[in-house]
C-alpha cells in the first residue's frame, strides 16, 4: 500500500479518519469534531519540507495518515523535536497500516535531520502503546488525570525516541528531575 505526501485533495478524508477517532473517544483529546477550516489551518503548518503529512493509499482511498507537527514553535533550542501523530480508519485497523505510517513518518524524520521524535498518547490505548514499543519508541513521561472525556478522566503517556544522539555522555540521555 503506497504512502505519499498529502495534499489538500485529501482534507475531507483526513478529517473524517481524524473525527471517527474523536467521536470513538480517548484516541484524541478533542471532544468535537474539526471542520474544514480547522483542517485546511492545520494544514497549512505543515510544511512538507520540515513537517509533513503523509497518507496511506490503498485503491485510491485514504485508509490513514500520519504527520510530524512542531513542538513548541518558535522556541529555536526544539527546533529538532516533533511530534508524531497518525490516524487509521477503524474499519482497517489491524492491518498493519499504524506500523507502517509510523515507519514511514520516523524515515521522514531521519531525512529532515530531527533529533527526537514523540507521540502522546492517552492512558488505555493499548494498541498505540504496543505499536510505539514494537517501533523502538520508549515511555518518556505520564501525566496523570489531565484528560476529562464523557466524565471521564485518563492520563498521557509521553512515548519518545531519540534519532540522533548530539554527545550528551556518550549517547546517553542524562536525566535528572
């Protein structure tokens, strides 16, 4: 199944992957769904030569999508830092396509020259965790309660992973709180 750049042609189906995640809940911390002027703005600051989105086509048909997206723009010392995000179709889940967005998203990175990539995922989404885990992504941080969902409340897991090592103690990251 080809990935390839997304373009606007592919907002409406975008969109839709993205509010069938909202509407199914604890997959995404927007509660309503997003219309196509919230789309197209999201869009437009994903700049494919820095943070792209890409789509997972199958017969035409956007089955899933994956993005890099600034974290903290404007802050110059985060300026090789992103986070990724990927959305599959319910209907085609297990089939492999979460594994390859992720893969493919995580080459884009490389080819950008970023150093650290991460993904935030809410507490019980099991299927994101293991897919991160399997994907060499290890837990970086958890925030507890910080997601009120139909009542609800469920934390974040920070999952990350480190692309290029800039000599921090022989490649090791140093950690202290």
């Amino acid at each position: 199944m080809p990935l390839r750049l997304a373009t606007v042609d592919d907002l409406d189906r975008i969109d839709a992957i993205y509010n069938q995640a909202i509407a199914h809940g604890f997959c995404t911390a927007h509660l309503h769904p997003l219309g196509p002027e919230e789309r197209a703005a999201w869009f437009a600051r994903h700049d494919p030569a820095t943070h792209p989105v890409y789509v997972n086509v199958e017969d035409e048909a956007v089955l899933g999508w994956t993005s890099l997206s600034a974290y903290r723009p404007g802050r110059e010392a985060l300026q090789d830092v992103a986070e990724l995000s990927y959305y599959v179709d319910f209907d085609h889940h297990r089939r492999g396509i979460g594994t390859r967005l992720v893969g493919r998203m995580e080459q884009a990175a490389r080819a950008r020259d970023l150093r650290v990539l991460f993904a935030i995922i809410i507490e019980g989404n099991a299927g994101s965790i293991a897919l991160l885990r399997d994907a060499g992504f290890e837990p970086w941080g958890y925030l507890p309660e910080v997601v009120r969902h139909r009542g609800e409340t469920r934390g974040q897991l920070y999952l990350g992973k480190v692309l290029r090592y800039s000599g921090c103690r022989s490649g090791q990251t140093q950690r202290t709180l």
